[in-house]
C-alpha cells in the first residue's frame, strides 16, 4: 500500500512539472503537444519524432 502511494505521489509530481515545463497544460497533454515538447527540449534529433497514423500511409 506504501508502494501505491509513493508511486501515485511521484506520478502527480511528475505530471505537474511536465505539465508546467510543457508551456500549457491544454497544449501538453495531447500527442501533438508532446511531441512538440520533447522536439523544444532537444530530447531527440530531428526527423526521429516523425508519426503516421496507420490509415495515413
């Protein structure tokens, strides 16, 4: 029970900064949002984030 605690606390921390960090919480929390994030934080290199959806291929 102490392990579910800790983890639902660390989680809330975790969400609150990414969320404050992200530049919005409405821009943030979506698939587009967060891959503009972590392209803006340079977590990776160019070209690595590109996404299709199944039907757009």
């Amino acid at each position: 029970m102490r392990l579910a605690l800790w983890l639902l606390i660390l989680a809330a921390i975790v969400l609150g900064i990414w969320g404050i960090w992200g530049g919005g919480w409405d821009e943030t929390f979506t698939f587009a949002g967060s891959v503009k994030w972590l392209q803006e934080s340079g977590a990776f290199g160019p070209g690595l984030l590109e996404f299709r959806f199944w039907w757009e291929i």
